[in-house]
C-alpha cells in the first residue's frame, strides 16, 4: 500500500480486528465454563484455570512483549502475536482433555500479550498526533463491541456446533487479520535494537505480577488469610521490589521508570487502573443484585449490555474531541460521570425499580466512554517514542491489575457483608463498594485536573 492516508485506516482495520478478536475471546469463553465441565469431566474449580491461567499469563507478559516491540521493532511481534494467536486458538479446539485446553490457553495468551503490547505504538506511529484520539477511540469500539457479542455469539455457537466452534471462529478472523496487517504495517526502525534485554527484569515481573493477581483472584475462595494467600502474597511484594531495585541498577532496563516522573504518563496509567477497578466491580456486583431481585439470567445479561454499548456509541466522539480540545477535559468529565454513575448503582435496593439500575449503568457507560480514548492518547503522547512500545505494555497491564483487583474487593466487600448482614447482603455489599469506587473517581478526577498539559511528544 503507497497511499499513506489509505494505509493508515487499513492499520486501523487490522488493528480493530485483533482487538476484536481478543476480546470477543475473552468474554466468549466465560459463556462457555458449565458446558467444558460437563464435556471435559471436569469441576467447577478445575474448569475456572481455564479463565484464570489466560488472565495471569497475559498480564504477566505485558511489559515484556511492549519491550521486545521497542527493541525488535512493533510490526514484527505483533504480526508474530496475530498467527500465534490464531493458530493457538486452533489448538484450544482441538483439546480433549482439560490439561490441554489449560495449556493451550497459555499458549494463546502468550500471543496476545504481543498483540496487546504492541497494537497501541502501531496506532500512534500510523496516525499523526491530531489523529492519534480518534483511532484509539475506533479501537475501543471494537473492544467493546466484542465484549457485548460474545456472550450471546458463544451461546449460539455452542447450541448449534459445539464448544470448540467457539475456538475455530477466530481461524478465519484471524487469518484476515494477520493478511491485512502484513500488508499495511509499515516495518518499523527500533531506534534502540542493540539493546541488550533484561531477562532479570522481565523474569522478576513475571513472577511478581503472576503471584499477585493469582492472590486477588483466588483470595475470597481459598480466604484472604489463608496460607497460600499469604505465601503468594509474600512472593508478589519480594519479586515485584526486586524487580524495582534490578530495573533502578541495570543500564538496559525492561521498564524505564523514568517514565513515571511524567506527570501525565503516571496519571493516566494509575486513574485507567482504577477506572477497570471500578468497572469490573460494577459487572461482578450487579449480576448478584439481578438474581436476588427475581430476574432471569436472560434478562440480566441483556440489562447489563447497555454498559458497554454506550461506552461503544461514547468513544469514537470522545476520542476526536480529544483531538481537538485536548485529553484533560475529556479525562475529568468522564471521571465525574463514572463518579456520578457510581454514586446511582450504590442507592440500589429491595425496592429500587429496574431503571434506577439502568440508569446507573448508562452514566457509568458515558463516563467510561468518554475516558478511555483520551486518556490512552494522554498516555501514548507523553511517552517518548522509542518508548511508545513498553508504554502501551504498561497501560494494558494496569488495566488488567484494575480487572482482577475489583473483583477481588467487591468479593471481599460481598462476602463481608454477607457474613454480617445475611439477606441483606446484597444492597449493603453494593452501597459500600460502589460508594467507595465512586469517592475515587471523583478524586481521580480532581487529581487530573490538576495536571499540567504537556505537549503530546510525536
């Protein structure tokens, strides 16, 4: 492709079908949990490792896919990403057993920490900075809009043929895809390619990042004080200050952190972790609030798609008009929004009418669509570009932290209240978390106002 304006909006596309892909894959497979117990023989303990192992090998591989883009260059990894995904995804399918389909899960995570890492730099190389809002804002749709189909697209695949066409329908999605990419992906120049890699580092951040989500998400099944808890815990708090005092020594670090002394590249990594806190909290909490109303699982997921399909009709807008007025407005509004969204779910009671509900839901969906695009494009301006890979590892992996950590503490807030309060649990477990989530937005959102506008680097 020569025509540059041409090429970048195929980008775009090859970079929203992978987007689309991933996250059609992550929201698909939680449909299917009961039907691979009860095809595999397996419990409902062993089947969830199928959720949890792709959770903690995606995450923990983040920052070292962003820093192998930096060093080998974006275009590489994340085609390498695009066919490992696809043809791991082949393998979930073929499994006959749990333990392949665990391991093929890994394999396939391991892939989309390239796509993950690297999909952001390709977008900001490919557009220019007064650009850079609007493609991260389309990208986003397409994350949402995978969010909001898998569940009824994997209930209607694994009715009609089976659970693993839920894993083959991303073969030819994926072979379009990584073609597309091929051809549009302009093959980039790593500026720092004789850099050696930090193998301490990324070995101390893997292990330090897998022990500390794995602690958050087992944490209200095994019991926070429990010992493996508490042992895993431990691991987490050595390795990751391990991993802080390698990266502070060596010449050649995985993660500079010199780039958290950018006010608004902090920023936005810190408030995009507590707005997935809050927004996982929202998805864990209000199924439970559904259910203990009398409404049918039907009915709750169709009640709960109107979150992500706002957020879907919010970001484009949201992303272009950072372009034009700038990232700190957007930012702000869309936190007091999400704080205001918050604020309605944590009035929900025994006598709330439904709407109250979707309301809430709405505002939090409008607040969360107009923050991401802009916020994204705050991060990636602020970074240099030799860095703009590891960046978008860090924003990816503070994203998936804020997902496991708001489950984890709307579970430890569910369970506590549950212990004390018995029926009531449920609208006093939802008041507590959400009033909480939504007292740090609002702060999140002060915060942001607050710091200064940098110029975006190019």
């Amino acid at each position: 492709m020569s025509d540059r304006s041409t090429r970048k909006w195929a980008v775009l596309v090859a970079v929203g079908i992978s987007t689309f892909m991933s996250a059609l894959d992550g929201s698909i497979v939680n449909t299917l949990l009961p039907l691979l117990g009860r095809s595999l023989g397996a419990s409902v303990a062993d089947v969830e490792w199928v959720v949890t192992v792709y959770l903690l090998v995606v995450s923990g591989l983040l920052l070292v896919a962003g820093r192998l883009g930096d060093l080998r260059g974006h275009k590489v990894i994340f085609l390498s990403g695009y066919a490992g995904f696809t043809l791991s995804s082949g393998l979930c399918g073929l499994a006959p057993t749990l333990g392949w389909l665990v391991a093929a899960r890994a394999l396939q995570a391991l892939f989309a920490s390239l796509l993950y890492a690297t999909a952001p730099a390709i977008l900001s190389a490919s557009f220019p900075p007064a650009e850079r809002g609007r493609a991260l804002g389309l990208q986003a749709v397409m994350t949402y809009l995978g969010l909001a189909v898998g569940p009824p697209l994997g209930g209607f695949l694994s009715t009609h043929f089976g659970w693993a066409s839920v894993f083959y329908v991303n073969l030819p999605i994926g072979t379009v895809g990584c073609w597309l990419a091929w051809r549009a992906v302009e093959r980039d120049r790593p500026a720092v390619s004789r850099a050696r890699f930090d193998i301490a580092g990324a070995v101390l951040f893997f292990v330090g990042l897998l022990t500390l989500l794995l602690a958050l998400n087992k944490g209200h099944d095994w019991g926070w004080a429990s010992l493996p808890i508490c042992g895993l815990s431990v691991v987490a708090v050595v390795a990751l200050g391990a991993f802080i005092a390698v990266e502070r020594r060596v010449p050649e670090p995985m993660l500079d952190l010199a780039l958290f002394r950018i006010p608004l590249f902090s920023g936005a990594v810190w408030t995009a972790m507590l707005t997935y806190v809050t927004i996982f909290a929202v998805l864990f909490l209000l199924p439970y609030y559904l259910a203990w109303r009398g409404h049918s699982p039907g009915t709750a997921g169709l009640l709960l798609m109107c979150q992500p399909l706002v957020m879907m009709a919010t970001a484009p807008a949201a992303g272009t008009l950072s372009d034009r007025y700038g990232t700190r407005i957007l930012v702000v509004a869309g936190l007091l929004f999400l704080a205001a969204g918050l604020g309605i779910l944590s009035t929900l009671g025994a006598a709330s009418p439904v709407r109250v509900a979707i309301l809430g839901m709405v505002v939090v969906g409008f607040g969360v669509g107009l923050f991401v695009a802009p916020n994204n494009s705050q991060l990636l301006g602020a970074a240099p570009a030799h860095r703009r890979g590891i960046a978008s590892g860090v924003l990816a992996a503070s994203r998936n932290v804020g997902m496991v950590l708001g489950v984890g503490l709307a579970g430890a807030f569910y369970t506590t209240a549950l212990a004390n309060y018995g029926p009531d649990a449920v609208p006093v477990g939802i008041s507590w978390t959400l009033r909480l989530m939504a007292t740090l937005a609002f702060l999140a959102a002060l915060v942001n106002w607050r710091l200064r506008q940098h110029p975006q680097a190019a």
